[in-house]
C-alpha cells in the first residue's frame, strides 16, 4: 500500500489516479473528506498531528509527503510523520519539497524544509526528494478575472519563469515511489520553457479561443491581494522571486526528462486541460 497525502490537491489528485490505473494499493490522505478514484482508501486526517497517522501508515510500504501549511502550523512536527511512518514499517519516502532550499536557502519556510530534508536522509529509510519551481496551477488565482472580466491582472508582465505542470509532478512522484533507482535521488522539477505572465495569458486566451487582456500590476497592488490570502512575509517572498529571478531559478531543469524519459509539459498544455476554470 502507497499512502498520499495532500490527496486533494493539484499534485495529490494526478498521483492518487496514476497509482490506481497501475493496480497499486493507495491510501489517499486529506484533511476533508473528499472523492478518490474507485479502489482508493480515503482517510481524513491532519498531517499538523503526526501520532493520528499511524493507523494510516500501519502496513504501508510507502509514503507521498506533501506538507504544505502543515509544515508551518503551531506546535507542528513534520519531522515526526517521517518517525512515524518509520516505526509502522513504511520503507520508502518520497518528500514533496521546493527548488527554493537551493536558490534561496535563507528564508524561514526553507530552513525549515532543509531541515526535513535532512531529517529524510538521516531516518535510515528509502528517500527521494523532489524540488520544483513555480507550478502552472498558480494561474488559477485569475480564474475569477478571467471568466468575469477576460483580463489577467499580474506583476512583472515579461518576467518569466519555467513553471512546471503538476501533473508532471505527480508522474515524477509515482515513479519515485514504484521504481528502486530513484533511491537517493533529488530532483530539480521545472517546465521545458521560461514563460511570462503576458504569454500565460496568450495561452489561456488560445485555450478559451476569445481574447484575454493583461493588465499589469504593480508590486504594492500585487502584495495587498496576495496578502488577502497568506501572510504578507510570503506575498514578498514569493514578489522577490516572480521579480527577480536567479540564474538558477530561470534554468530549464532536465530532471523530468531524466525520470519519465519524455519532456515536461508546457503551459499551453496546462491551460487546455484547465480550460473550464476560466469559461
């Protein structure tokens, strides 16, 4: 059995199918109950908890760890799920982290997930370890704009960075967890293209087939709507980089090729198959 938590989600969905279309046993792992394809044990628990995951991470033989908000909730121990799953005999880890503990290994929520990471290494179980940069799905914060206005309203219009699909992601993860020679392996997961907000929209307008106007904000407009949403330490954070990018951040990764033997999806892509959020 292969427990996924963040079942729900962008990359916790696509992984959770992918697992059941190859007859694996999964557990998909939400903290509100949820559809899952048909054959998929659901269980709702809160990763903030890790002692209320052993009845989940009994006799599983392995892990999909996605923390996101968990990772930073008060009181919470990450750190413990991994000893947790340890303990109920899970023998391989596959920790969902971000490219950002290499690019830019200083702020608070990187710390804290290098901290995991070597925690991971250190457990004595099998690990992967996979880092990706922006993802597609961040488009999805102008879905509303977009069906009731056709505009995109974003920073930094002709600053682009290599987002990566997450179904691609999750294809990675899926491999990672079913196949031995990723053992140990850390993986860099970008798109195959850096890709500007003004050309997201392009796609998005190619993907509706009617026209979609961009609108560009400045970066005080910018943080006062993200900060509707996260903590404004994050809006910034997350302007730094969408502002100005790293080398390393702006590098074509060929890490996903390297894994599926095929090339990671392109926006394009992304926006066809997601073309409903924005009707």
């Amino acid at each position: 059995m292969i427990v996924v938590t963040g079942a729900t989600g962008n990359i916790g969905r696509p992984l959770t199918r992918a697992l059941a279309e190859t007859g694996h046993q999964a557990t998909a792992v939400s903290r509100h109950t949820a559809q899952v394809p048909d054959g998929v044990r659901h269980v709702v628990a809160d990763l903030a908890e890790p002692a209320g995951l052993k009845p989940v991470l009994a006799g599983a033989k392995a892990l999909f760890l996605l923390l996101s908000g968990d990772l930073h909730a008060i009181g919470a121990s990450p750190a413990d799920i991994i000893g947790e799953a340890a303990a109920g005999g899970v023998r391989r880890v596959v920790l969902l982290s971000t490219l950002g503990v290499a690019t830019r290994p200083f702020g608070r929520t990187r710390i804290a997930m290098r901290a995991l990471e070597d925690t991971l290494r250190e457990s004595g179980l099998e690990w992967a370890v996979l880092r990706p940069g922006g993802f597609a799905s961040n488009a999805l914060w102008w879905a509303e704009s977009v069906r009731t206005r056709r505009v995109v309203a974003a920073p930094f219009g002709d600053i682009g960075v290599p987002v990566i699909d997450p179904a691609d992601i999750a294809a990675v993860a899926a491999a990672c967890l079913l196949e031995d020679r990723h053992t140990g392996g850390v993986y860099e997961l970008t798109g195959p293209e850096v890709i500007t907000p003004r050309r997201q929209t392009e796609a998005i307008a190619t993907a509706l087939g009617s026209p979609v106007r961009f609108h560009e904000l400045t970066r005080d407009e910018a943080k006062a709507a993200m900060t509707q949403s996260m903590p404004a330490e994050l809006a910034d954070d997350t302007l730094d980089i969408l502002g100005s990018p790293s080398p390393a951040e702006l590098r074509v990764s060929p890490d996903v090729q390297q894994v599926l033997g095929r090339a990671p999806r392109p926006f394009a892509d992304w926006a066809a198959r997601n073309v409903d959020a924005f009707r």
